[in-house]
C-alpha cells in the first residue's frame, strides 16, 4: 500500500509538473541553420546570433529596435580624445551559476577573443581595441598587452587604437559577449557543452540536438529576469524555407525568420499581417573586376551598372519588393544620414541605355568587336533568376553574358582569388554604421573582390575613422562613397529586407534594420 | 561460419584503407576551402584557423596524422560544429537515424511482402492491380515530392499528425517520415516478391503440396514463403544500408536530427574531417550489411549453407 501511494504520488507530482510545463510561455522560432557552436567567439551566421544574443549579453545590449542600451555595463564615460571608455557595471550581475560577473571577465574574454591560438574567424571586428590586431597576428604575444583592463571587478577600461564613433554599436556584437572566466578555466574546450556552460544573458541553453533544436529557458540570475514574459525558447533548424511555412501554418513555429520569396503574395492573402518585410541593412550587388578585362575600363563598368534595370528586380523578380540600390551604404545606416547616390539615380531608364550603348561604343565595343562578360554567381535559385535578368538587360548593349554558377564555397573563393570578371556578392552589416560598407572597397581588403583600389578614397575612410566630430566624419564618407560611385566600383543592385513571418500571438516584435529580436522584448499571448 | 565471417571482415580493411587514402587526398584538390564563404577573412585570421587545425602542415604529413589519429579510434574535428567533434556528432545523429530507418525498413518489408504475396496470389486479377498501382506510386513519385503533400494533407489540411520536428519522439512524429521512407522500398520489395512468388508457386513441390490437399494459405506460409524470399533478400542489404544512413531529403523536410544530412553538407563546406567520417561510418555499416545477407542467405537457401 504505502508502496503504490508512494508511486501515484510520484505520477500526481508529475502529472502536475507536465500541466505546468503546458502553461509555461515557450517561443518556437524557426532559426535555419545549426549552430556552429554556443562560445559567442566562434560564430558568423545570424542564426547563430540568435541564440547567443538571448543566453549571453555584453557591456551594451539592444532595446527591441537595437538601438544601444547598457547591458552588463550600467553607465560609461569616454575620455576626450575618444580614446578611452570606462564602463561601470552593474550591482549584483551573476552567471547563470551564481556566481558575480566581473570586469575580470571581460578582460579575460577580449584577452581570449584575440588570442591567436583561439583562432576566433570573427576577432578582427574588434580590431579597434589598442593592441588586438598586434595581438591576434602574434606580433605581440603577451596578451596583457590588449587595451582592456579591470581597474577594479566593477570597473573596466577600454582603450582603443583611434577614436571609433562606431565602438558602442560593435560592443553589441556576439564577439563582445563576456564568457566565464571560472568555467573555462576549470574546464577547457568542455565550457562550453551542455549541462556545464554558464551565460550571463536572460536565457540559458538546457539542451541542444544537432539537426533538431536548441532549447533555452529564463536565466534566474539574470538582472531583469522578472520581466521576461517568456518562459524559454526553442530554435529550430530547418533549412527548408517550404517545410518551415507549413509548420508554421499548423501552428509549430511561433516565428519564421525567413520565407520562400514566391509564397509572399499567398501569404499576403492569407495570413495578413503576419509576414513582415522590413529594410535591412545589407547589400545585394555585382562585383565588377576594375584590375583586369574589359571592365578595367571604367567606361565599360559604368555602362553595365547603368544598364541594370534595378526598379524592376524587387518587385518584379523577386516578388518581395526589395528596395533598388543606387548607392553603397544603405539608406538608414547609423551615424550617416542620406548616402551619396550615382549621378544618373533618377534618369528615366530609356535614358540610361542609351548613355550606357554609348559608353560601350566610346570603350571601343560594338556589331565588329562584342563584348562578352563572364557573369558568376552561387547556385541559389533567386541569384539564378537575377543573373539571367541582368543578362537580358544587358543584350541591347551588345553584350554576351556567359552565366557561371558553382557553388558557394568554389563561388567565393574565385572572388577571392580574382578569378572573376563580374560576379554575384552580398554584405549584410555586423554592426551599423557606414564604415562596415565602406570599407568593403578599400585598397587590400580581403572582401574587395574586384580590387578596386582609390588612394584618396581610402585616405578618407582612414582619416574619416579618426575623426571625432561625427558630421565631419559623415562627409567625408559621404565624399569616398561618392568616388566610389562615379567610378562604378561595383554595382550595387538592391537593399535587402528582412522577411520575418510573425504569430498574431507574438507582441513586442518590431522591425528594425538589423533584423535582431531578442526574446526578451517579446511576449505571447496563450 | 565464423571463420567466414572473420574473414570478410578482415577483408574489408584495406579497402577502408584505400577509400580513406582517395578520399582524403582527392577533397583536397575540390576548389574552395572550408573557410570561404560570403565574408572572406583577413589573411591572419586564416593563418590562425589553419594553423589551429593543422591545415598549415605538408598535406602528406597531415595525411599521417589523420591516419594515426584514425588508428587511435578518433575522426577528428569537424570545421562546422565547434561543440561536437566529428564521432560525437554522429553518435548524436545514429540513434534518431537508426530509429527512423529500422522502422521504415520494417514497415517496407512487411508492405511489400504482403502486397506482392496477394498479387501473386491474385495474378492479374483485381487486387493485384488495385495493389500494384498503388505500390506503383510510391516508386514513381520523388520523395521530395511526397513527403510536402504529406504533410499538407496530413499535417495542415486533416491535422491529424505534426507536420515535421521529432517531438518527444512518439509514434505521430515518426508516422509521416517513415512512411516517405518506407514507401519507395515498399514498392521495390512487392514487386521482387510478386515475381518471385509466381515463379515458386508453379514449382513441382508446391503443386506437390496442392496435390496432398494443403489450403492455399498454409501453401503460401509454409512451403512458398521461404523459397520466394531468396531475391527479396538480396535487395534487403542494399535497402537497409540506404535506409541506416538517413536521408537527406527526409530529414530537411522534416526537420529531424541525424546523419543524413551529414555527408551532403560536409561535402559542400568542405569540412574534411565529416566527409572522412561518414564515408568510414557508411564503409562499415555497408560491409556489415552485406555479411548480414550473406547469412540470411545461408540460412534461407541449404545449397549455399553446403557449399
């Protein structure tokens, strides 16, 4: 007897736990991909950000349309040369274990960020702290020598190589999140697994299936753990943007973070509302090689970019209506204003074929002497459908497009060896402000595919970056876009969008250039 | 036999030697690295991954270490999982993998038995080709194709299944991804034992059987049975081994963990180490198979066991 009440008992508690559970607020999100790993310093995709961004929070953290609001760090001050930050922090901030964080932690977490051996593919974002390229390229080995300090466990100073208007938004990236000192430490690569790992961010990981999901549930320790109106969240990996509509249909998924660009028009009808389509700071454009070929002639270059009918590729190709680019930095990038546009943005597009035709002719092209492109993009259905667009819109010019598509790992790495006459790239910002674009097309940099190379455009983004007076330093962008623009350094083709469908059930979740929506801000109705 | 079985065993392991010796230097020559993609990284951030996974050293030498590595039972790193190394991602995956395909293969062999014994027993009459359609379908139609429908159908517009997810791993969740599994084998497997079966049933011994007074259904069971089994066999190693190492399509409609997906992605991001792994893992489990059948033979057919 005492033995099957004892055992109904244990069923009874269960059973109530079960039924509570049931009425425990859990976010479903679709997330894509599987995560490389939880250590915030060994990612690079968003859907990995996703999840690091909920379990681990850095000095700043973003409000719910990311702009910068102090996260661990309670306050700062900057000196007067731009030079030095000093961040207090919080009272009574813990690891999910209970221990406090200190500015220890941060100091041993940029100390390993940058630490070659580490072989963090991200720590070059944080490049800006004094000493950390040094330091990451093993020029200087002691890592002591990094321009982070812990005046005190309250207390920490950061001390960068120039003044950087931008430091406060790239503090928000995943590389700045602090990792614990004491459970790396004791346990090595092994922090970071699943039972042992400690994060210091509203949410904690309490199970990972490779292939399946990611679980998290509320951090107790967390500063502002009572006010997340959701219990945990669950990120899923899916990669089929189909299968995830349907899920999400039957009410699997509370969020999807990307759709099928062809199921828009379906969703409009049907689900009104809950398909978001929102700018985001990215770019979709054509690198166009400047050193080598016919389009070294800047004539030709020109011509080609002039010719794509950008107006129609949102709309029309697409079905999303992504926004035509006529400049590199887009529109709504912090600390920037409007961006320069190319000089021929608002001609009428008759216009600019005829412009175009004769710029192909000037170059010395034409019914004797045709000129044939090489266009190459990665194997993806929507570069696919674009590429032959473009090449359609170029034929009125004389022009033969071959189209080349491989897939993205052979892709990029013809472009990186500049194997490419024009070819398919993306750059979706790490952190926003202009320079993250800019600096695409400086002389040497390894994402400057098409070697493009300015002296005086890189000396204005290099004199721009140390500028403190932010209207100074937004002109003289403002300046080096725009000569990046009159020589067609690459053709920029649209803006993308965030394409988020989100549940009627959802609240909280706002549309924002970054695409970044932190479970904390959100709420669901039962 | 055991000694046999030793000895196919033993067999196999300069073959594993030379597939991993091709393998591993044949990858090497696909263009792209594992660390390009849409973002190219500064010159010295590559020179640390490299050097962090021993891609700086002479091929030949990194050759060496992953053969003593291998020798020591360890598959190395994988470049995309940081967390999980390549054996423990596929001791992560098997499980749901094995799950999934023991059950659809079950559920193949008991379908397409049953249907092809009722065609044959039912030879161009109405059940056989009612049967034979239907079967037909399921080897015509993509699994790509199938498994949507499914789940609209039976996810969406009935709702009586989850549409995808593994769940808390109970039988509604396996239902729909077993079934576009089992399907295609199921079609395969009636259609051997359907021809199989006719040509048995018009053997001296089963008209023997008839002769003595035996009903149908014992006929079939007892005498028929066995004998028809001998091709289905031979196709159930080949369709077992499709089925253990997962399916890509399946488990990205689906949203399912395990190891289908492995040796596709890993091809494709150039992660060395997974491709190595899974051609290993599929090397074994294929050989295993194999020895299986050849049992199965020997148990089926006294003139093999004899030889």
């Amino acid at each position: 007897m005492y033995h099957f009440s004892k055992k109904f008992l244990a069923t009874a508690m269960f059973g109530a736990l079960l039924a509570c559970s049931a009425h425990a607020a859990t976010l479903n999100i679709h997330n894509g991909g599987d995560p490389k790993s939880l250590d915030p310093q060994k990612l690079s995709g968003d859907w990995e950000n996703r999840i690091a961004g909920d379990i681990f929070e850095g000095l700043v953290t973003e409000d719910a349309k990311v702009n910068p609001i102090p996260g661990q760090a309670e306050s700062w001050t900057v000196s007067d040369d731009g030079l030095v930050y000093t961040f207090k922090l919080r009272d009574g901030i813990k690891w999910s274990d209970g221990q406090p964080v200190t500015a220890g932690d941060f100091v041993f977490s940029f100390q390993r960020l940058m630490d070659p051996k580490a072989a963090a593919d991200y720590a070059y974002l944080q490049y800006t702290i004094k000493n950390a390229e040094k330091i990451n390229k093993g020029e200087i080995t002691d890592l002591n020598e990094l321009g982070v300090k812990a005046i005190d466990d309250k207390t920490l100073e950061i001390t960068l190589e120039n003044p950087t208007p931008y430091f406060i938004n790239a503090l928000m990236h995943y590389t700045a999140y602090p990792v614990p000192k004491h459970v790396v430490e004791a346990k090595g690569a092994d922090w970071v697994k699943i039972g042992t790992i400690v994060t210091n961010g509203p949410y904690k990981p309490t199970e990972w299936i490779p292939g399946s999901h990611v679980t998290t549930v509320k951090n107790d320790q967390y500063y502002g753990a009572a006010d997340l109106k959701i219990d945990g969240a669950k990120f899923f990996v899916l990669e089929d943007q189909e299968a995830a509509l349907k899920r999400y249909r039957a009410g699997e998924f509370d969020i999807l973070t990307d759709f099928p660009t062809d199921q828009y028009d379906w969703m409009q009808k049907n689900l009104p509302g809950q398909a978001h389509v929102a700018p985001f700071s990215g770019l979709y454009y054509y690198v166009i090689n400047s050193q080598k070929g016919p389009t070294a002639d800047k004539r030709v270059r020109q011509a080609l970019s002039m010719a794509i009918n950008r107006e129609v590729i949102g709309p029309q190709i697409l079905g999303t209506g992504e926004l035509p680019a006529y400049s590199w930095v887009p529109p709504g990038t912090a600390n920037y204003g409007e961006p320069a546009y190319v000089s021929w943005k608002d001609e009428p597009y008759k216009q600019k074929v005829e412009e175009a035709k004769k710029l192909i002719t000037e170059a010395g092209f034409g019914p004797d002497k045709p000129l044939s492109i090489e266009l190459k993009y990665n194997t993806n259905d929507n570069h696919k459908r674009i590429a032959v667009a473009i090449a359609a819109m170029w034929k009125p010019l004389g022009v033969n497009v071959q189209l080349i598509n491989a897939e993205t790992k052979v892709h990029y790495d013809q472009l990186k060896r500049g194997d490419v006459e024009v070819g398919r790239a993306g750059w979706l910002a790490d952190y926003n402000d202009p320079d993250n674009f800019l600096s695409l097309l400086m002389t040497g940099v390894a994402n400057n595919y098409g070697r493009w190379s300015n002296a005086e455009f890189d000396k204005l983004i290099k004199d721009g970056n140390a500028e403190k007076d932010l209207k100074k330093r937004a002109e003289m962008f403002k300046k080096a876009e725009q000569l990046a623009l009159d020589d067609s350094a690459a053709l920029p083709i649209y803006y993308y969008v965030s394409k988020n469908v989100v549940s009627p059930k959802i609240s909280g979740f706002e549309d924002n250039v970054q695409d970044t929506h932190r479970t904390r801000w959100l709420s669901i109705k039962e | 036999m055991l000694s046999y079985a030793f000895r196919r065993l033993l067999s196999t392991i300069p073959v594993l030697w030379i597939a991993v010796t091709a393998c591993f230097f044949v990858l090497r020559l696909a263009p792209g690295g594992p660390f390009d993609g849409e973002r190219s990284l500064p010159p010295a951030i590559l020179q640390n991954l490299a050097a962090h996974y021993n891609l700086d050293k002479p091929l030949i030498q990194q050759y060496f270490y992953y053969v003593s590595d291998l020798l020591k039972g360890d598959l190395g790193p994988s470049f995309t999982s940081e967390d999980f190394n390549v054996a423990q991602q596929i001791m992560v995956g098997l499980p749901y993998t094995f799950t999934l395909g023991m059950t659809a293969f079950v559920l193949a062999i008991v379908i397409g038995v049953a249907v092809g014994c009722l065609g044959a027993l039912y030879q161009n009459k109405m059940p056989d080709y009612v049967l034979g359609a239907m079967i037909l379908v399921g080897v015509v139609f993509p699994n790509f194709l199938i498994a949507p429908i499914l789940q609209l159908v039976f996810g969406i517009q009935l709702a009586w299944l989850p549409v995808g997810g593994w769940g808390d791993g109970s039988l509604k969740f396996l239902v729909l991804p077993v079934v576009v599994m089992a399907l295609p084998h199921a079609g395969r497997i009636s259609r051997i034992t359907r021809g199989s079966m006719i040509e048995v049933m018009n053997q001296n011994f089963i008209r023997t059987a008839k002769a003595k007074g035996i009903g149908p259904r014992l006929t079939v069971m007892r005498h028929a049975l066995k004998p028809a089994m001998m091709p289905v066999v031979s196709y159930l190693g080949p369709a077992a081994s499709y089925l253990l190492t997962g399916s890509l399509v399946v488990e990205s409609i689906f949203g399912l963990p395990g190891i289908g997906r492995y040796f596709i992605n890993a091809a494709l991001n150039r992660d060395y180490g997974m491709v190595l792994g899974t051609v290993i893992f599929y090397m074994v489990l294929i050989v295993f198979l194999n020895l299986i059948v050849d049992i199965a033979y020997a148990w089926l057919d006294p003139k093999v066991r004899n030889r």
